[in-house]
C-alpha cells in the first residue's frame, strides 16, 4: 500500500521555507508539524467574523458605539484586522475576547485551546494599546510576563508578536506603578 502524503494545503515555496527553519533551529518533524498546525489555525481564527448572531433578536443600537460596533460586525471586518485596528471601539475588543473565550472553552484539543487563548489575550492586548483600558482582572505583571510568552512563540504571527511586544512593555511599566 503506497504511503500517502499531506502538505495540508501548503505551497512548495512555504514547504521548502518551513523545512528550512526546521532544519535551522534543530526541531523535530513532530515539533514543526504542531507549529505549523497552530499557525494555520490561528490564520483560521484571526480571518473569522464575529458572529451576527450576537444581535438577533436585540434592540436596535442607540448609541453611536454601539452602532459603529454593529457596522463592523455585519461589515465582515475580520477579527485579526479588528484586533490591530486602534480605531476599533472597546465594546467590539471585548466581543472578541468573549467570543475567543467560548472558543477556548469548547476546544476540543489543546491546539484548539492555545490559539483560542492567544486570540483571547491579543483582544486584551489590544485594549490595552489602543484605548489603555485593562479589560481583565489579571494583574500588569502577570500580563507582560503572559504577553511576553505569546510574542516568543514561534507560530504567532508577526503582526500578533508585535502587538504583544507592545502590550508587554506597557504592562511592564504599569505593573510599577500598582
């Protein structure tokens, strides 16, 4: 029976810089098939739309937020684009970090959970950039130590890395002052 072979939709190009790194940074083949699953995954997840659903059956918005919050959503503005967008009001970062929430909590492997929680803390991240809003109750200094995790991560995208980087740096220097 002849062996069958997957590059889960991976252009040669990509295939041939993946092995690279790979071969690069000494990580096993099973280590980089994780990596490379987590990455696609969190792609996934960061081109998704928040869910319309959300307002089904509820009053129209009244306040200009609201209805700016409303207008992304059925815009079809991805999460990933909403979460590095500083003009994306703070109601709609923490939709997402709900919505990833619920993600994490109905994941059904620990792959799933991580890049659910990454989103999670990306919207936390956000926040906290573009509005200095704390839209948790995790302490600065758990959260530049947990930003600073994510940005190190070799499956996270650059765009996520930077907003952590960030994120990291401002709660450091908030973490002084509490």
């Amino acid at each position: 029976m002849a062996k069958e072979t997957s590059t889960f939709g991976l252009s040669s190009m990509k295939l041939v810089n993946l092995l690279k790194i790979a071969e690069e940074t000494g990580l096993d083949q099973k280590k980089v098939d994780q990596q490379r699953v987590k990455t696609e995954l969190l792609y996934d997840y960061l081109a998704h739309t928040l869910e319309v659903y959300r307002y089904a059956g509820e009053e129209l918005p009244t306040k200009q937020s609201q209805l700016r919050n409303t207008i992304n959503i059925l815009s079809g503005e991805s999460i990933g684009n909403l979460l590095q967008d500083h003009e994306t009001e703070i109601g709609l970062i923490r939709m997402i970090k709900d919505y990833s929430s619920t993600l994490s909590k109905r994941a059904k492997s620990k792959t799933e959970h991580q890049v659910a929680n990454t989103i999670y803390y990306a919207a936390i991240a956000s926040a906290l950039l573009f509005h200095g809003r704390r839209i948790t109750r995790y302490k600065y200094e758990n959260l530049e130590k947990s930003f600073s995790k994510l940005a190190s991560e070799k499956w996270i995208t650059k765009k996520l890395a930077d907003l952590f980087v960030k994120a990291a740096e401002v709660s450091q220097e908030k973490a002084g002052q509490e």
